[in-house]
C-alpha cells in the first residue's frame, strides 16, 4: 500500500514521466530519452519511500509502542511537568530507507498538539531534538500522560500530523508522517518499564517501547 501523503507526489512522477518517454520519442531525442529514465527511478524510489506496510498491533493495551520505524538512538532519564515528574526520553532515528507512517502509541485521548518551526540539522544530532522544526503531541492514556514528537532532519521539510485537540485515538493508527529522513521521541513517565536500549531497531505501530507497571 501506499500511504496517503505521498499519493499526488508519485503521480506528478507519473506523469511527468509518461509525458517526458512520449516527447522523447516525438523528437526521437536520447537526451530526453534518458531523463525519462531519470524521472522513472525517482518515481519507483517515491513509491518505496512512502510504502505503508501492513503492521500487526500488539494486545496488551498496557503497552506504548513505537510512533515510527527506524533505529533507538538513546534511552534518557528526564524531567516534565506534563508526564508527573521524572521519566524517560526515547528518541528513533529513521533514515531515508524506513517506513516514514507515523502511529500512535498509546490508546488515549489528544490533549493537546503544538507546532515548533526551526532548523533543519541532522536528525540524529542530539541537538535536533530542541532546535529542529517539530510538532509536538500531549496525549492522556488510560495509565499515564505521554508526549510524543515528530521532528524534521536535514532533508525533512514538511510533517504531516492530522491528529486535534480533544481526538481519541487508537493503538498503532497512522496519524501523520515526517517526509524523508527525521527523527521521532517519545516521553514517557516513570511509571512504565522501557523494553529497548540503544541500537534496537524498531517498527511503527508493533514494536513495544515500554509497557505501564500494573
């Protein structure tokens, strides 16, 4: 499947490419023969890249899973006044060759969303994470509030998050999408039990990041 976001930017490659073969044969031009070829490869690449694979979403409703598929770059403690106090930053890097669907966590209500424009450093630099254009989600689950965030990278330029204030949402539902390499966090409480370190590579919408203590 291909996702949503992606739909009008591979079939402006399409046509473009339809049209640039027929031209080329209309001048019988190989110049313009090899830019078709060119216009192709960037149409097949904009269908891997916005592919939205079918996920199988966990049953324990205790667990928060990934918001996006690509690499666990760190698993910190840290302090916020939205989640209760201390808790745990974990932050996934995803390069231009994962899956870019983001999905929801937890099952909960949005409380609230937050847009932050800002630079556009290399979405695994540490300082990505306050610096870069971001967007922002407060999320109330049944076990403890979460925040989660979308954050663009050196190609990013646009993020894509269709979730509003008041919206309830399910386990593993697409909610938005960060184009081309980026990076997303996830801020959790103290309250839970976090099931990856560093170097874990992890899929939106099925794989566990932590799971709320009973």
């Amino acid at each position: 499947m291909i996702a949503i976001y992606g739909l009008k930017f591979i079939i402006i490659g399409i046509v473009l490419t339809v049209g640039s073969v027929l031209f080329a044969a209309y001048r019988d031009s190989m110049g313009l023969f090899i830019v078709s070829i060119i216009l192709a490869i960037l149409t097949i690449f904009l269908s891997f890249f916005y592919r939205n694979p079918p996920r199988k979403i966990p049953s324990d409703e205790r667990l928060i899973l990934s918001n996006a598929d690509g690499k666990i770059l760190s698993v910190e403690e840290i302090e916020s006044e939205y989640i209760g106090g201390k808790g745990y930053k974990v932050s996934i890097f995803l390069s231009v060759f994962d899956v870019h669907i983001n999905r929801t966590p937890a099952s909960g209500t949005v409380d609230y969303t937050r847009y932050t424009p800002g630079k556009f450093l290399p979405a695994f630099k540490k300082s990505a994470s306050d610096e870069n254009e971001q967007s922002e989600t407060g999320f109330i689950t049944p076990f403890g509030k979460i925040i989660f965030k979308q954050i663009s990278g050196i190609l990013a330029r646009r993020i894509e998050n269709d979730l509003e204030k008041g919206q309830t949402a399910k386990r593993g539902e697409i909610y938005g999408m960060i184009h081309f390499g980026s990076r997303a966090e996830l801020f959790l409480p103290a309250n839970v039990e976090i099931k990856v370190r560093k170097g874990d590579k992890v899929k939106g919408g099925a794989s566990p990041i932590a799971r709320f203590k009973e």
